[in-house]
C-alpha cells in the first residue's frame, strides 16, 4: 500500500500571498491612474491626440507622486511604496496633490478636453476625501483609485463596463490577504472613491 502525502493547510498560504502581492502591484494606484487617463483621454477626441492629453495628466497625476513617493523609500524615509504606516502618509498625500493641481492648471491653460479635465477634478475629490478621512483612519487608497476607475469607465463607456468593479474585489481581497488592511478599510475606499468619481465626473464631464 502506497502512502500518499498531504501538504500542510499553510502549504498554500505562500501562493496566495504571492497571488495577493501581484494583484496589489499590477493594480496599484498609480497604475491604475495613467491607465484611466489614457483611456479617458483617447475617449475624449476618439485619437491619439487624446490619448495624449491623457499622458500629459498622468504624468501629475500618477508618474510624478509614485516617483517621489519611491525616491523616499529609497532613503529611509517611508517603508514601502504603498504607505501602509499611516503616519508617513501625509506629505506623500500633500505631494500628489501639489503635483495634481499644478497639472490641472496646465490642462486648463492650453484648452485640454472637458472629459480629462473632469477626471483630474474628481481625481482631486477622490484625494482630499482621502486626506480627510487620514487624519483618524487608514482608509484603502487602492480600492478608492480601483472604484473609481471602475466608476469613470462605467459612465463613459455604458454599463457593461461595470465588470470592472469584480476587479475592484479583487483589489479588496489583495489588501486585506496581506493584511494591509481591513475589511471594512477597502469597503470604505470603495465607498469613497466610487462616489467622488460618480458625482464630480459625471457632473463635469
């Protein structure tokens, strides 16, 4: 009789970490960010001219902050990129926002199109809502980009485009496997970038 072998129940602990950590790295907001504004950004002139647009705001809104938020890492200064401390959170938050409304102001100065001006507003939403809740909260940054994102491809596209959001779960479930959050962190982060994408770029756009 041959004896067959059984992996331990942590055995598969490892592989779901991994799986978690891709899913939080591929679907970081700051990917997430340029993608949303290159789609956004080609949807709004239907050419690469808008897809343009869209490079030109996600470098404010997404290349510059990651950038700066990574240089800190490398000296010491945050302990990762996602900022899981909540405390080093705050000039990271005030940076982006810095970088945010000095590349809204160039979109406004040379006439870029309503649909990515709009997107970079509720983008501005979305972070001070963040910022705000920071104070006493460590709200999910990624499954408020995440929802958002969803939301903004929702409108723009039509509802099929809701798929989006099994993403957005997917995002949830990575933060909380690795514990980088809680349940109600990422549900709360759904809740408010979802909105503030819902009503500033709808209402804008």
């Amino acid at each position: 009789m041959t004896a067959t072998t059984q992996l331990p129940p942590t055995a598969a602990v490892p592989a779901e970490r991994r799986s978690a950590r891709l899913v939080t790295e591929v679907l970081a907001p700051a990917n997430l960010v340029v993608g949303v504004l290159l789609v956004i950004g080609w949807h709004s002139t239907d050419s690469l001219a808008g897809a343009g647009w869209g490079l030109l705001a996600g470098a404010f809104c997404g290349g510059l902050p990651i950038a700066y938020i990574v240089a800190g890492v490398r000296r010491g200064r945050w302990t990762d990129k996602h900022l899981k401390v909540r405390s080093q959170r705050w000039i990271p938050l005030f940076v982006t926002l810095g970088s945010v409304l000095v590349g809204t102001g160039l979109l406004l100065a040379l006439d870029a199109p309503r649909e990515v001006v709009a997107l970079v507003a509720a983008m501005i939403a979305g972070l001070v809502l963040t910022m705000a809740v920071t104070v006493w909260w460590k709200v999910s940054v990624h499954t408020a980009v995440a929802s958002g994102v969803a939301i903004v491809i929702t409108v723009a596209y039509g509802w099929w485009a809701a798929l989006l959001f099994l993403g957005v779960a997917a995002v949830g479930w990575s933060r909380v496997s690795l514990r980088d959050h809680t349940t109600a962190q990422v549900i709360a982060g759904t809740i408010l970038g979802g909105t503030a994408a819902a009503v500033v770029f709808a209402g804008l756009r």
